[in-house]
C-alpha cells in the first residue's frame, strides 16, 4: 500500500515538473513578432472602424504576446528590451481598457504608445540583412 | 610650358600617395588596425529566436588568437568597485575581461585618432602608430584612440579619449597591453 501511494506521488511529481518545464519553454522569437505584427495591424484596422470589441480582443492578445515578448528577453542582461515590452504590454492593456470603455480616441492615444515602443526597440535590437532579421543582444 | 607644369604636378602627387600608401600599410599599421577591428567585432553577435547568444564563444577565440599565454595587459577598471587599472596576467585571465566586454558592451566603436602637421588637426590626416624595435626583440606599438561604446543592460553611450601600447613578441604574439581610457564621458543627447 505504501509502495503504491509513494509511486502515485512519484508520478504526479513528474507530470508537475514535466509541465513547469513544458510551461517555462518559450515560442521562438520570429513567431512572436509575426503574431504582433499581424495582430497590431488587426488593432488599427478595428480601431479605425470604431469596432470597439474587436479592438479590445486584439488588445488582450498583444497583452499576451508582449508578455512573451518579455520574458525572451528576461534572462539577459538587456533592461531597456524588457521595458520596451512591458510598456507596450501595459499600453495594450490601456487599449483594451479604453475599448472596452468604447473611448476609441483614448484607445488611439494608448497605441500609439505601443507603436513608439515597439520602434525603439527595433532600432536598438532588430538588424536588417536584406533576408530577414537578426537579433541584437 | 604648361604640359611639363602639369606632368610635374601629378608626379608630385604621385609621390605623395605612394608615401601615404607606405605608412598605411606598414606592418605596425596593419597591427594596430587588426587589433582594433577585432576589439570592435566583440559585438557583432547575436540571439538565436529561441534565446541563445550566437557567435561571442568565436568572436572572442578570434581576439584571444593575438594574444601569447604569458600576456600581461594593463586595462582600465571594468568593476564598479574597482578604482585604477586593473592588472591582468596570463591569457586565461584576459579572455575574462575580453569575455565581459563581448557580453556587456554594445556599438563598440574604438577609432585611431587622425592628425595632420597643422595645430588644430586632430579629427583628419594620418593615422599615426608609433612603433618601436624591442631590445628583446619583437615590436613595439603605440596609438591614440577614441573609445566609444554602449552599455548592453541600457544602452547608456560613453566616450573616452585614449592610448593603447602593444608589446609584440618574435612570435608575432602580444605579449603586453597596456589599455589607457581617460576621462569616461557618458553621451548624452541634447
């Protein structure tokens, strides 16, 4: 009986390390960039369309995706990269708010902040090659 | 008249460019320009899309290649407890200060200062490297520089006018540096 309860716990320690680790794995890069890319110009569409709810749906999604955005950078020494991306994260979150609020001028104002943001990282950390992009530490 | 003024003319500067062509590629030149250029290559890595650091480990191996085992190199201060010249011995130890400039510094720009004959020309001219024979034999090189270079963690630029003495040994190895940095500004914009 012993043996069984202590090969359960064994398990279900696994399957929880196993997950944690599965969890802390990151998506690459480039596909993350893509789906802001996409999304971003999903925003503007809606935003100028006044379509508050889809803006606020494409909001909560930067919100995510600006998350992952950080924590790429996270385990480098690279501080102005991970505030670039929590500023953006959190004016995402003001767009959605304002969406949410039906205040599109408001929600405007909040993407173009995510809009700076994202600039100036590019400048500091995206390089051009002619064939795609390379990351600047 | 004016055909043999003009022929006169161009010979003269013919003679004025292949003298300048002499001095740029002198092997002192070529020594103080390679080690320059690999000092401003320490940067140019980058992060794969899944966050690995991608290419310092040969860029750093392609500094330490200049460098002889028993190197002893003289650099400014890289700790922020540290006040003075740091003292380096031995190649093992200046791969770590190489390392730490590869990993925490970016836009590494370190340019030879130009002079010409006139007083006020510091910024245009001649790269001067000043060289010497060693008694011991191999080469000795001296040069001013202008540094230049970004903070990885926050991109904050600093500036500092400079010399760099290089030690070759008959090995064609440096067996000294000594790295002088004064006057560390940081660039700000207006």
């Amino acid at each position: 009986m012993n043996r069984q309860v202590v090969f359960i716990v064994i398990v279900i320690a696994a399957v929880f390390v196993l997950a944690t680790a599965f969890a802390q794995q990151h998506r690459p890069y480039n596909q993350i960039m893509k789906d802001v890319g996409a999304t971003f110009a999903s925003l503007k569409k809606n935003l100028d369309a006044n379509s508050a709810t889809a803006a606020a749906q494409d909001a909560a999604k930067l919100e995510g995706l600006f998350a992952e955005t950080e924590a790429f950078w996270a385990p480098f020494d690279t501080k102005d990269a991970i505030s670039f991306a929590k500023r953006a994260r959190d004016a995402a979150a003001a767009v959605g708010a304002a969406a949410k609020g039906n205040d599109i001028k408001a929600a405007q104002e909040s993407y173009s902040v995510i809009q700076k943001n994202c600039a100036n990282c590019h400048f500091s950390h995206r390089e051009e090659t002619g064939k795609g992009f390379l990351i600047k530490p | 008249m004016r055909q043999l003024i003009i022929s006169t003319l161009i010979l003269l500067l013919a003679a004025i460019q292949l003298q300048a062509q002499a001095a740029a590629d002198s092997p002192e030149q070529k020594l103080a320009e390679e080690w320059l250029k690999q000092l401003n290559a320490l940067d140019d890595w980058y992060l794969s899309v899944d966050g690995k650091e991608e290419g310092v480990e040969q860029l750093v191996n392609s500094m330490m290649d200049l460098y002889a085992p028993d190197v002893l190199a003289e650099v400014p201060p890289h700790d922020k407890d540290q006040i003075g010249p740091v003292m380096i011995r031995g190649k093992e130890n200046v791969r770590k200060w190489v390392e730490r400039i590869a990993k925490t510094q970016v836009r590494l720009n370190y340019i030879l200062k130009r002079q010409t004959e006139g007083p006020t020309g510091e910024y245009e001219g001649w790269r001067l490297i000043y060289s010497t024979k060693l008694p011991w034999g191999g080469t000795g090189i001296a040069f001013q520089i202008i540094g230049v270079w970004s903070l990885r963690e926050d991109r904050r630029r600093f500036m500092a006018p400079g010399a760099v003495f290089i030690q070759y040994g008959p090995d064609g190895k440096i067996h000294r540096l000594r790295l002088l940095l004064a006057e560390i500004d940081e660039v700000k914009p207006l």
